[in-house]
C-alpha cells in the first residue's frame, strides 16, 4: 500500500492524449469533441453499426462513514476485464461540486482505481453541470416572469413547483422568500433552492433517447398550477425549445481513461437518494456498443440506485443487466453490526457477521430480478483473514459467488479474481423479470419495494401524500413509476437503523410528480434535495500555486 | 445587404480548425486546449519572447435602442486591419447568457463581422461565466455555513455584502430572504442576487496577471463585518485557495476567430455600467503579445467603458491605447438628438446636428487622456448621403479623422478606410496622461469624471456615501480607484437625458468597496446589479432541431 493520496497518485500518472483513447474503440479524431487535450464530448450517432456488450451493474450496500468503495471497485473492474482482454468501457456519473466542496472523498475512485484527470473531473468537467443549473435556473427566472409581465396563463405563485438550483451544499437557500422589493422586482413568494442534481432536468437529460427526445421531455415538465389548479407546463410557457437549446452539449457523453488508460465514459449524476441515481441512459448505451463490456454503477446502495437502475432505467435503455456486482467492506459490515467508528480497526468477527444481514438483504433484492450477483469484498489493511473467511462463508452459504479486491493498492490487478467471476456470471442464463407489472400504480409499486428490497411491511402516506393520490389519479399520473427519495443510510427511512431491520413501515410525506422524466418522487422521511456543508468542509483545505499544481482535492 | 439573420450567415459559413488559427499567430497545438474544434483556451504563460504590438480601443457614444453596432465595428476593423497585412488579434469580452436569453441582438458582432461560432461564444462557451458564478456563490455557501457552524469569526448576518450571483437576468431574486426553516436550515436574513458579470471575481478575473495575483485578490475581498463593525475579508475564512482552484481554467483566455478567420480572443466580461467593462487584462496583453495590432473594446459608451479602460485597466496592464475609436451611427445620433424610434428611417438633418452633441463629448473625453481618437460612422441602408456628409463636416471640424464603415454587409472590406486611419493615428505621438493623479480621493476623482467625462458640474452624495467615506478614510480604502455605477443611456445619471447635458449632478446613492479588484464603486442613480427579462423574452423564439440546428438566437 502507499500513502499518496488520490491526487498525488493521479498527478503523477502521465496521460495518454483523449484521441489515443477514442482510437482504442474504434472512435476517430472527428467522432468526439475534445475539451483540453485528456477530455472530450462525443459526438452522437455513433458512426457505423455496433452490437451490443455485456452490461454490469455495480451497486453496494447501504453507505457507512467506513466507506465501502464502490467507484474504486467499478474502475478496478474495468481494467481488470481490459486486462483480461475483454474490451470494456465504463459508464459513471458526474460528480456534484457540491459535496467535492464539503466532504473528503471523490467520486472518481481512489489510489490505482481512478478515472482521470480527477481534479478536473471532480469539478467543472465539461460543463454539463453549470448547463443544467443554467438551464433550470432560466426556467425559474422565465416562469416568475411570466407572471410578473401580466401571467396570461394564470399561474398562481403560491402553487409554483419548480424551483431554483445551485451545484453547490448551502443549507442557507432551501428556503427562501424571493419577489422583494417592489412593483419592478417580481412577486413575493416562497422558494428555495436544491442541489442541480435534484433537478429534474438532470433526471431528463440521462433518460433522453436523443435531442428530439429531450425536448418532447422537457416540454412535459410540470411547473405549477393555475389559480384553478390546472397543472401548467414548459409547453404551455413556449420555453421547450430554448431550455433544451441550453443542454445541446450537457447531452453528449464524456469520454476520459482510467490510470490504466481504459475509456471511461461519465455523463450525467442525480444522486440516488433524491433521483434516479444512474449515469444518462445515452452514456451506458454508448459503453454498450463500444464495449464487449460496460461496466456502470448506481448511486448510493442497491436499495436506492440498483432499484431504480432496474426499475427506471433499463426499460428506457432497453438492456438488462447480464450480472449485478455488489460491493461490501469488511468495515462497513462491521459497523452495520453497530462497530463504532473508531473501533472499525479491531477484529470483530461476530458485528461482522451480524452486519452482514445488510449485505444479504441486497443480494436478494437484486436476486428478485433474476440476474446473477456476484459479491465484490473490497479489502481494506485492517481486515483480518479471519474476518475475510467469515464473511466468505456467509456469502458461501448464499450459492453466491464472491471476490475480494485490492483494487486501491493494485488498480486492475486487483481485481483479477472478480473479473472472473464476472465474465462467469455473465455466461449464465438469465430470466429478468420486473417487480411489478408496467401499469402498477403508485401505491402497488412502492409496497412491492418496501416489502420486496427494504424488507419492510408497509406503506403510510401523509394527509397530504393522500390528497395528492387523488389528484393524481384525476390527472392520469397515478401510474408512473415511482422514485423513491429516502435515506442512503438504511433499508429504512430513518437513517440510524442499520443492517436489515424488517417490519417497518416506509413514511411518505408527499410526492412530487416528474412529468418530463416520467415519475412520480415520493419523499420518505425527511430526505434533503439541498445538502448543507460540514463544519470543516473541504474547501478550507484546498489551494492551487502559481504553477497550478492542486492540493487537499483527496 | 442580405436579409440573413446573424445565426444563418454564422451557420453557414465553415469554420478553420482552432489549431490552423492558433498557427496564425505563432501556437503550436500544445500551447493551447481546445474547446470542440473550434474553440480553444491559450496555455500561459506564452512560449517564447514577444514584442507588444500597437494598441486600439473602440468605444462609443451612449447606447440607445437604435443600435452602434461596436462590436461589429470591431469585428470588421481587425479583419481590415488583416486584409491590409497587419497582423492584427482581436481582444473581446465574453457574453453574458442573461441578456441572452432576455434581448434580441447577441455580444459577437453581426452580419459579416462576427467572431464564430456565435452559439457556443453566446451560451455557455468555454464555461468561463459558469465557473465564475459556481466560485462566487461557492464563497456565499462557505460563508454562511461559517455563520451556521459557530460563527468564530463574529460575522454579522446584518453586515455580509457578498451577495450570490446567477447568469440570469432574474429580478425575482434581487431582493430574497434566505435562512428560513428553523435551526438546521442557516440563520434567516436579507440577501440578493446579482447577475455574474456584476460579481466582483468577474473584476478580479479582468485584472489578475496570473494564478498568484488572482489568489492574491480573491483573498483582499471583503465578505462583510463584525457585529464589532470590523472588515472580514476572504483570507479570514481561509477559503482564498479553494475560490482561486475554482478559476483555474477560466482564467485562461479563450481563443475562437472571425467569420474571415482571424484571431479573436474572448476573455471576461463585466457589465461597463455597474463594474469596470473591460475584457481580462491577460485577454488584451496576449494580443499585444501576438498580433502587431491589438483591437480591443470597452462596454457602453466612452463615459462608463471608457472611462474605466483609461483609468482601471491600463495601469494594470501596463500599456496605454495607441489609438481610440470612437463609434457612431446615424440612427443613434438622431435618437440623441430627439427623434423618435419609430421615425428614424427618415432624414432629418437638423435632430442629427443636434444629437452629435452626445458623440463630441466622447470624443472630447478620449482626447483628455492625449490619445489619438479616430471616429467611425456605422453605416445603415437607411442613412441619406445628406445626412452622412453633415455628420463628417461635424467631426471635421473637431479636426478628428472619420471614416464610414458597412462592416455589417461587407465584413473586413467595409472597414478599409477606418483602418488606414486606426493606423495613421497609431503612427502620431501619443502624450497619454490621466485625468487625476494616482492617490486622488474618491471625491476628487468622481469630480473629475463628472466634469470631465460626463460633462457635469457636480457630485452629491447621499447621507448613507457620506457616512461611508469616513469609515473609509479610517479602513484606508477611501484613495482606490473609483469604478462608477451609472445608467449606459444617459452623460447624467437619469437614463432619459439623451445628447450631451451639462451643468448636471451626479448623486452617489452608495459605496460598495470592491478591495479584490481594487477599486470602490459608486453607485449613481438606480443602476440595477440583477436585470429582469422582457414581456416577451428572445428564449420564446428559440429552438434546436433533432439534428441540432438552432433557430431564433438572434
């Protein structure tokens, strides 16, 4: 092991220019649009006719603050079946800069599994997310003006449900009055701000087909009531064509490399606790045709972003995936096993094991869809033999193939053994089979994931969700799928219970209908779509020199 | 003259690879990064010595909705200055997408004067601006967060003056209260949003020299006060280096070319009315470095952008202009001189005598600083010979060269003569000297702008400026550099008094201490930091087709 950190080894690994990248799948200098010389766009179509690759979806168990390594285990991955032979690409998600500013830890993998150039990747990249936050932000500005220029279409501002976002933790702007000042300056009301990655828009921009798509989504966007409470969209506000004319580059997926100089392709990121949680469908598709393999990940654990990966993405992506991998730490089972934190160094075989119901837990629920799992053991120094045999023999026991990687330490060669096993679980037959009927309604679907992937018992709506139920129905919304908003941190929605808790009941508050991204959210418990920033965020600890050399980005 | 929109005649006309321009002037692919194929950031610092070259500042009379077309002047002058074999870099500022998506007519030229490609330069480009306001409102987040988390400074939540920013024209968010929703959710106050170009980082950008000055600028700027009354400023919350990290890329100047395929350089871009109006200082000293002509521009007319080329930017870029254009139009100067919109076509000699008052007083405030001024007559179809030849017999008779331009329909050819006069005033003595010695106060040299940029009497202050002038003296800030806040339509404060009023007062209504960029503002009049859209906004005309064709952007 080393003691670099993340950037200090991502710096000191020359790299290869983004056209040498390109040519390794068949893409030439005029198929992609560079962005400095080691990033590019590219561009859509792809020329030529491609079939498809083998699709693995990498998830993991619930969160911990022990880490659990998924990004790491998803480009050591890769370039373990690069260095196998197996042509792969990767399909990840776009970090936010809001928690890059808050929290230590990067969304571009870590030591010798890392997908660069992080620092750039980990902030504005190629603008994909200042576009959106762009294109959200000038709805906002043209729907208030709308009403302050006369409001023809009789929107009533206390009934406006589009609100303002910023790629940026500050708890300071989830409530706002806005509208002050005046005659000249708008109308007072209340707002607020969420995280771009909250916005619908970014759920829009990685569901679209294409641009024709993206627009036919974007004009589909709910932004209020009338004062009679009619619903009113982006349609009806005759903006359709300009906020989608502000996402003709965000669409088109980014090409980078690994350290080992594989193509990675990262494009598109709503956080799966609040959204989707999965890269755009155009970017996993494009892995899909220039890969024998693509490697993707969802967001968070296999209860938020694998669910609606199976759920929401792939009956837009038209692919199911041909083995799921689930990641698990050693250290993170330990303390769903209730390990306090400091104590995560210490042996303890029997938290262990009693934490490991929460890996079990997710295995079955991506089991239920009837693709081969494949358990990814991403070791850490501090792990014991005794504690890798334990956890072996729980997942054993399960008839499910496991792994451990070292892919931090050895990038790829960390991950021979997985890598196997993978192209292994590929090759098995597979049977996917949805949850619930298309056409379910809201109600149906979410008690068949809590029961079915929370392992909960049942659904309790709010006076208010219930209201809204009714109008929905009125509306015709009432059977679109469902994205769940809740905790990452448990199967719950309470995020202090950890492992596999059972009978409890999933508390929705209120559900906000996603017209463009066609679903419905329903919010559990009291997830945030605005996050805050910690007491020390990072930011204190970053600074660039004269010659432009980084430190304390990870 | 064609009937083809600015767009279409962009759109079809095919670009030269950003590199083949770079070749132009001397860079080799790796000196800079391309944006796509045909946009590119210049790595500094530049490979090799250069030679600076000659310098020519175009600026103009009052704005009025008849149009000047400086852009297009300066477009067209640098492709005449190229067509004469003078090799010749234009320096511009970069867009603003507010007033994009709000105004119909775009910041890139026109007709066949325009730098290319006019979409992306018009939207989010190299995503300078968004860089921009992510920093900047990354800064607000750190400071309320600091608040929320202890507050150990002792900020005063009544005291932040740094407001947050968006590229939006948005009045809805002038005047906001944020921090609502209880203890978890930051410390209600009043707050508001300012467009990009008005944050001070977009100052600072301007008139940093590399990454040190720029960190060392970031951390001059002042965040707010104590409850204690005393100054906090960004080195306090020790976030200097992370704001910096955040503008390494954007602080590189943008490098696109004109529809005849000459250089063009696009960097920064505050508004000339509320902040200093210039493109980066780096944007203009690369120019001189590579071209032996350097045409550059300053926003508004010659009393905002003007003014403060002369006396803000060319200390800090070390070089004064060798020669100033100022641009008229016919149409403009009938406005001027009373007529009105919807009578313009028609000739009407007396009004346009009377309103080239308006163009001599520039040309009188150009001339202080004993520089060379060279008039240039914008010409429209609609302009009578006889009004043409009264125009030309009032410039002569200031003994000020003029030439005709119709850069619009005839790109670099239009703009012969204007160039053979550019370099003629380039080749006479120039005895440049400032209107007030450095270390004025900021009474002095407000008086001294009022009287003789303007043409005014005097200067009051409201009771809140005087208040803030001796806290100043005390802070030691009252001897900075004045950046005057004023109307772009007006010599006076009052957006309606057109020609060139006199015996006038200029009312100070607030200081605004802007000690990164190293000036104070002085906020004359009711000059709006958040402009508001239209009744009908230009984003209701635009669109994108499904291969991408982009209608109704001007």
């Amino acid at each position: 092991m080393t003691n670099l950190k993340d950037i200090e080894i991502s710096q000191a690994t020359p790299l290869e220019p983004i056209e040498k990248i390109a040519a390794k799948v068949g893409l030439s200098p005029t198929d992609i649009e560079p962005y400095g010389h080691t990033k590019a766009k590219i561009t859509l179509p792809l020329p030529g006719q491609h079939e498809l690759g083998k699709l693995v979806l990498v998830t993991s168990i619930n969160p911990t603050p022990a880490g659990e390594g998924k990004s790491t285990v998803v480009v050591g991955l890769g370039d373990a079946l690069n260095r196998a032979g197996h042509q792969t690409v990767l399909a990840l998600r776009e970090p936010s800069m809001g928690p890059v500013m808050g929290m230590k830890g990067g969304a571009t993998g870590g030591g010798y599994a890392q997908v660069v150039p992080m620092e750039d990747i980990n902030l504005h990249f190629t603008g994909d997310m200042h576009a959106l936050t762009e294109a959200h932000d000038t709805l906002a500005a043209l729907i208030d003006n709308h009403i302050h220029h006369g409001n023809a279409l009789n929107l009533d501002p206390r009934q406006i449900v589009w609100k303002r976002v910023l790629d940026i933790n500050d708890r300071e702007l989830r409530q706002t009055v806005v509208g002050l000042g005046g005659r000249t300056s708008g109308t007072p009301r209340q707002d607020g701000f969420d995280i771009t990655v909250a916005s619908e828009l970014m759920a829009v921009l990685c569901l679209s087909e294409d641009l024709t798509d993206l627009k036919r989504r974007v004009n589909r966007i709910l932004i209020g009531y009338t004062y009679d409470r009619e619903p009113v969209t982006v349609a009806d506000l005759k903006v359709g064509g300009a906020i989608t004319l502000l996402l003709k580059d965000a669409i088109k997926p980014n090409l980078v490399q690994t350290l080992e100089h594989n193509p990675a392709i990262i494009h598109g990121g709503p956080f799966a606790n609040i959204a989707h949680g999965c890269n755009s469908v155009l970017a996993t598709q494009t892995a899909l045709q220039l890969g024998d393999f693509a490697v993707t990940e969802a967001g968070f654990g296999a209860d938020l972003g694998g669910e609606k990966f199976m759920d929401i993405k792939t009956p837009v992506l038209g692919k199911t995936p041909d083995a799921v991998v689930v990641v698990a730490t050693i250290r993170a089972l330990k303390y769903n096993g209730g390990v306090k934190r400091a104590d995560l160094e210490q042996e303890n075989v029997a938290a262990l094991k009693q934490g490991s119901a929460n890996l079990k837990r997710h295995i079955k629920s991506m089991q239920q869809y009837g693709v081969p799992v494949v358990v990814a053991i991403n070791r850490f120094t501090s792990d014991t033999d005794a504690e890798v045999a334990a956890l072996t023999a729980e997942v054993d026991a399960l008839a499910v193939p496991a792994a451990t990687t070292t892919v931090w330490a050895d990038g790829g060669a960390g991950a021979t053994d997985l890598a196997e096993k993978v192209v292994t679980a590929t090759q098995q037959p597979k049977d996917f089979h949805r949850l619930v009927p298309a056409g379910a309604d809201l109600m149906t679907q979410m008690t068949a994931i809590t029961q079915k992937i929370y392992g909960g018992a049942k659904v309790e709506l709010s006076g208010k969700a219930q209201r809204q139920l009714k109008t929905f129905a009125k509306q015709g919304w009432d059977k679109l799928p469902v994205c769940m908003a809740k905790t990452q941190y448990s199967l719950t929605d309470d995020a202090h219970q950890l492992g596999a808790p059972t009978e409890f009941t999933i508390h929705v508050r209120e559900f906000a209908p996603r017209l463009g991204a066609g679903f419905v959210v329903a919010l559990t418990g009291n997830v945030l779509t605005m996050p805050g920033l910690p007491s020390h965020p990072a930011a204190l600890d970053m600074d660039i020199d004269a010659e432009g050399k980084i430190t304390g980005l990870f």
